[in-house]
C-alpha cells in the first residue's frame, strides 16, 4: 500500500476528494472512526490528510488527519447543538457581500466578522456589484465604518472589472474562506478571478430578492498563480450561529473597541449601561459606529440567551 498526503477539496455521501502534492485527485472513504485528543474527528473540506491504496487499481482510504490549524466554525444550523466546521486551516476570511441586489445585509455582516474574529481569523470585506451603486458617496459610506474598524475592504464588479487585482492580490499565497450569503456573486468573483474554475452561479430571485443556493458544498480551489494558495468557496449561509464564544468575550470580536477596553471604570463592564464606560464614550465621540455598536449589543444579547454548554 502506498501512503501520501494530500488535501480534502470536497466531499459528498462519504466520499472525499483529495488532492496530492502533484495535483491528481483521489477520490477516498475514512477508514474507521478517526480520532484526535480521543475523541471521533469530523473531518472538513482544507483538511491535510494521509490516504492509502488498497493495491494497485483498489479504493483510496484516508488513514489519517493531520492537525489543524485556523478553523473556520459555526454553530450546527437548525439550532441544533454542536459546532459545524466550515473548513480547516484556513489563514483568512473574505466577507462577501452585494453593494446592491441584494442590499447588503450590515447585521449578519458583523455577525460573519464576530465569527472570523472568534475564531481568531484575519478578516477581509467585499462589496461586490459596485456598478448597481450609484456614486461613491454612497460606496464609501457603506464601506467606512469597518475601515475605520481596520477592515480591509475591497470594491468589486465583475461586470466592469472593478478591484480584481487587488482582490486577486490578497487571496495569493493564502488559503482563504469566501464566505456571505447567497447570490451576492461569490462564484462569479471566483470565474473572474481564476479563469477556467467554471463553478455554477444563479440570477437572484426577484420575487424574493434573495440568492439561490447554488454551490451544494465546501469547495477547495487551488489558485492558478505562482504563489500558489487556495480560496474555499462556501456555501451561501443563510442561517449563521455562534459557537464556542462567551458572552463575556464579545467586546474582542469588535477590533474597534479593543483601544478602549481597559478604560472603562469597571473591569467586567459590558458596555451597555454601566457608568464610566470608555466604549460608549467612544461611540459619543464618533470614534466607534453607531450601527457597529448596535450590531455588538444585538449580539450580546443573543449570546446570553444561549444555553451555557453553547458558549
């Protein structure tokens, strides 16, 4: 049997598609229950694997998962208990989101940075669809808050090739989850990007003004390019739960409010109503956003809703 070690690009019904160092594909099953610390390892679209053949011309079967680092995890959907991996060893998140059809959703936006940031990721913006904008007024307006957070925020169209290779540029030598709801251009960023990808895209429907989902799963694709690298297009999120994040450490998932944290007159100060609170001093001096503060306040409270063993 010979052993080699590739990566997981995708996976459906139990079947794993692994790419070796040379660029074949093999299509492999786990081998048993594989465990790590002791207890069973799911395993996730950017795992580093081990694979073994059963002789010459027999079945792949992965025999091993190497550690990972840089999770990309959510809360099982459906509010089931339980963390989802999105994908493993990742270096950074690119937020994706439509300047305009659909409007941009500036809520579950934070939520997908709190979530980058909880899983302490580096995190990246995009507004793509910039031509349906008119002016940009109104794009720097969208973008300024999370500039001023320390965001890098990229403005996109593929139809007018608007910010490519910068983007293009920011993905290079770097695995990175695109992550953000359907139908704002995801897949078609990525054909942009990297001719030849050909992954399916979807016109929104207009009678719902919401995106078809049209990628079925995690999709490791390797970068064309010298540098090298990979992007893991992900699924449009629909329904985006926190895991693994204490109510208590919210205020670090907001880069924003990290300057002011030890300053507020109480140690253990939540920043909603408690006197000497250098957060909110902040947010009246215009040092912080105002829809930033409602989202991590929104977001408090969520948290403290959940059950404890979800936090």
């Amino acid at each position: 049997m010979n052993a080699i070690e590739g990566v997981v690009i995708s996976g459906t019904g139990g079947i794993w598609n692994v790419r070796a160092a040379d660029g074949e594909v093999h299509d492999a099953s786990m081998r048993g229950r594989l465990k790590q610390d002791g207890a069973p390892l799911k395993l996730a679209v950017g795992d580093r694997v081990t694979v073994e053949r059963d002789g010459p011309g027999g079945s792949w079967a992965i025999m091993a998962i190497h550690p990972r680092h840089g999770t990309l995890a959510r809360r099982a959907p459906g509010g089931g208990r339980g963390e989802r991996i999105v994908a493993a060893n990742v270096d950074q998140v690119l937020v994706c989101f439509a300047a305009a059809k659909p409007e941009p959703h500036l809520r579950m936006l934070d939520r997908f940075l709190v979530i980058a940031e909880g899983n302490d990721l580096a995190a990246r913006i995009v507004f793509n669809k910039v031509d349906l904008v008119g002016g940009a007024a109104a794009l720097d307006a969208l973008a300024a808050p999370y500039e001023k957070a320390g965001y890098i925020v990229h403005r996109t169209s593929v139809k007018q090739e608007v910010g490519l290779k910068e983007l293009h540029d920011g993905l290079a030598g770097r695995t990175t989850a695109l992550s953000g709801p359907s139908g704002v251009g995801k897949s078609s960023l990525l054909n942009a990007l990297f001719p030849g990808l050909d992954l399916r895209t979807a016109e929104i429907s207009a009678s719902v003004n919401k995106g078809r989902h049209t990628t079925v799963g995690a999709l490791l694709v390797p970068i064309p390019d010298a540098l090298g690298g990979f992007v893991v297009d992900t699924p449009g999120l629909r329904e985006i739960g926190m895991w693994g994040l204490p109510a208590s450490s919210l205020d670090q998932c907001f880069p924003e409010f990290k300057t002011f944290l030890g300053e507020c007159r109480f140690q253990d100060c939540d920043h909603m109503t408690e006197p000497g609170c250098a957060v909110r001093a902040a947010l009246e001096r215009g040092d912080v956003s105002a829809s930033r503060y409602e989202s991590y306040l929104k977001l408090l409270l969520e948290l403290r809703d959940l059950p404890e063993e979800w936090q």
